[in-house]
C-alpha cells in the first residue's frame, strides 16, 4: 500500500464523513440562528430556550436522514472492503 491510496482512503473518509454532518450541523446553525434573533426581538434571556428547539431541530433530522446517512455509510464500508485485495498487493 503506498502513500497515494491512503490518502485517497483519507479523503473518501473525510469526505463521507462530511457529508454525514453537514445536514444535522446546518439545521443546528439555522434553528440556533433562528432563537437568537427570536431572543434578540423579544429580549427572553432564558438559557434553555436555545438548547430546546436545537435539540428537537437535530432529533427530526437525525430521524428522517438516518436511512440516507445508514445507506451512506454501508457503502462506502463496502467499497472499503471490496477493496482490500487491491490495498494488499
């Protein structure tokens, strides 16, 4: 195995990761962005309220994305796998 292919796999990894979070942290960003400039308006200082609706916001996106992130995943674990016979030689 040469430098080459583990930095390919690196990258494969980085890149699947990636795209794994980056839906759950922009619906965080967006649903804390959203309560701050609620907070802003209306001047509640409450600390719970920003952790509530982000928490819910991440919860449903979890449950709706978890079949593509899973599928995600497998994939690239299978690709991974498949391809331990090239990594060997």
């Amino acid at each position: 195995m040469d430098i080459a292919t583990v930095i390919a796999i690196g990258k494969e990894a980085m890149k699947v990761t990636m795209l794994i979070a980056m839906p759950i942290l922009i619906v965080s960003l967006i649903a804390g962005l959203l309560v701050s400039i609620f907070q802003a308006v209306t001047q509640i200082q409450e600390m719970t309220l920003t952790f509530i609706p982000k928490i819910i916001a991440t919860a449903v996106t979890v449950i709706f994305l978890a079949p593509w992130m899973t599928k995600l995943l497998v994939n690239y674990v299978i690709h991974l796998y498949s391809s331990i016979p090239t990594f060997i030689k």
